[in-house]
C-alpha cells in the first residue's frame, strides 16, 4: 500500500535529482547523505513499480515515466495543499457557509449594522437569509436546517440559546392622508374600524397574533386580511388605501412614499428580537457571527443588554471564539 505522505516526500528527492541532475547536489540541497537520497529514490522505484531515473557517469535524468508521474504528483500535491489551506480557513472561520432565518426587516437597526459587519468581514463566508415566521424560524434551528435566526419574542427551547438583543417600536403603517397620520401615537382601540392587511409570511402570523390578543373581546374581532405579496408592496397597498398594517422601527430603513409610521400606545407598545441557535451547533462561521453580536450589543448600556454580552460571550467561549 502506498503511503502518501513518504511518497509525495521522496518523488521531491527524485525531482530534486532531476533538476540539479545530480544525487550528490540534490543531496547537499537536502542536507542528507547521497546514499540517503539513492536509497529512497530506489525504494519509491520498488513500490511504485516505475523506473523514475536514468543514471550515467555524467548525470541522473528523469525516465519519461518518471517525468509523467513527477508532473502528475507535482500538480496533485497543488491540489492537496489548496485544499488543506481551504480547510483550515473554514475551521477558522473565514470559509465556509451560514444559513439564517429573519422575521422583521434588515433595512436599519441592530439587523441591518450586523449583517453588514459580517459580510465586510467575512465575504468568503456564503451567507443565505431566508424570511418566514418565528415558529417556522425555530423549527429549522432544531431540525438543523439554520444555524441561526432572529425571531419575535424570545422563547425557551430544548438544547437552544435564545437572548433577547434588541428592542423596537411597534409602529402603524397607514395612509399618509389618514386622519391619525400627523398623530403623535395611536392606540388600537381606536382603529376597530379599520382594516388590517398583513403578509402570511415573515412577521405577518405574529403581527396578526398580536391584533387578535389586544384587540379581540366578546362582541369584537379585527379585521385582518392576508395579502401575498413582499413587504414593499404591503406598504405600497397601505400607500393605496387597502388597509392599514403594523411593522416596527427596522422599516423605517425604507423608502415608502404615501405611507406614515405612527408609534402604537403611549408608553409605546414593545417587541423583543432575538436570536436563537442550538448550543451543539459547531459551524465556525456562526462562531464569527456570535462574536459579532458581543460587540454590537456591548455598545449597549443597559442591564439587559449587558446581561446578554455576558451570555453571548459564555456561549461563544464554549464554541471557541
């Protein structure tokens, strides 16, 4: 049986050989004895079964056999070591593949700065983000399918962290020339009569959750209806007068024109984002990511937030970062 890493070592001896066209020199280049040279070129000769070199009294050539197997080893042994290089690059990080879930937007806030700290400093890592619900979100994480997601709330889950990170507005999305557009808050008791339009996928199942838990009693239910379309075309139906919709401060990143935001109650109604991944999961790219997170929510001051460095920063050391 061939052994690779002997091998590969003494065909460098034989090219070695070949190219100073002489045992002794290659044997002064290699620091050995040229009966240390002649004696592993002849048992790579035995085990390969090929004569590698032709000798005289003026020199040593490679066989055309041998010139073959050295330019078939030489570009073999690129290949190996590219590999290996790749390999090493994805055990620490910078090479390799993440697989995120979203539920809000990433057009500004704690969502967007992130994802675009970690694309400027990993962009040979492959990043894809695919957006649903918060239950179809963790649902992934614990069937393997995400390595990560940042959902609504912040539940417990079997083998999981999930730290809240951040916080945001809840705000109404309605018609620029609506009534309670130049309002300084709105509250949902006084938008029975409207119309509610939200999306089946991303956070619409939380947001029409939420309408149906506060605005809901014996004798009234909201009127809520699905529209499948993407988040742009949602506000630009709220912009047509189709209903109105709730969303929350990562959307103002956007540009939507006939369309105000209005902060739902006073004090204003809160949503909690977090994320969630399975402590078992030991992919180095989520690594980078977590170690992300620390900084960005270390620039944070307050106690909850200084509590979720604390266990990011407890859970990325357990990972290695």
């Amino acid at each position: 049986m061939l052994d690779l890493a002997f091998d590969l070592c003494y065909l460098q001896y034989a090219k070695l050989v070949a190219e100073h066209r002489s045992f002794r020199r290659a044997a002064d280049v290699l620091d050995l004895s040229q009966s240390t040279i002649s004696r592993r070129v002849q048992s790579l000769k035995l085990r390969l079964g090929i004569s590698l070199l032709e000798r005289s009294r003026a020199d040593a050539r490679l066989t055309h056999s041998g010139a073959e197997v050295i330019r078939q080893a030489t570009f073999g042994a690129e290949h190996l070591r590219h590999a290996v290089n790749d390999l090493r690059s994805v055990q620490r990080g910078y090479v390799g593949e993440l697989r995120l879930g979203i539920v809000g937007s990433i057009a500004a806030g704690f969502l967007s700065t992130l994802f675009c700290s970690y694309r400027s400093r990993f962009p040979n890592i492959d990043v894809t983000v695919e957006e649903t619900c918060s239950r179809s979100n963790a649902a992934a994480i614990l069937n393997g399918r995400l390595d990560a997601a940042f959902i609504v709330g912040v539940p417990e889950l079997p083998g999981c962290r999930t730290p809240g990170l951040w916080n945001e507005r809840i705000l109404l999305a309605l018609p620029s020339q609506h009534a309670q557009a130049a309002q300084e808050n709105v509250f949902l008791k006084d938008l029975r009569d409207e119309t509610f339009i939200v999306r089946p996928s991303g956070p619409g199942p939380e947001i029409q959750d939420f309408l149906i838990r506060q605005m809901s009693d014996q004798a009234f239910r909201p009127r809520i209806v699905t529209q499948n379309v993407s988040r742009e075309n949602l506000l630009n139906m709220v912009a047509g007068g189709f209903g109105v919709t709730l969303t929350s401060d990562s959307a103002l990143g956007g540009m939507y024109s006939g369309v105000s935001f209005v902060p739902v109650g006073d004090p204003v109604e809160i949503v909690v984002f977090s994320m969630i991944w399975s402590k078992y999961n030991k992919n180095p790219a989520l690594r980078k990511l977590l170690g992300l997170c620390i900084d960005l929510a270390g620039k944070h001051h307050s106690s909850r937030e200084i509590a979720v460095v604390r266990h990011l920063h407890g859970d990325a050391s357990e990972n290695g970062v």
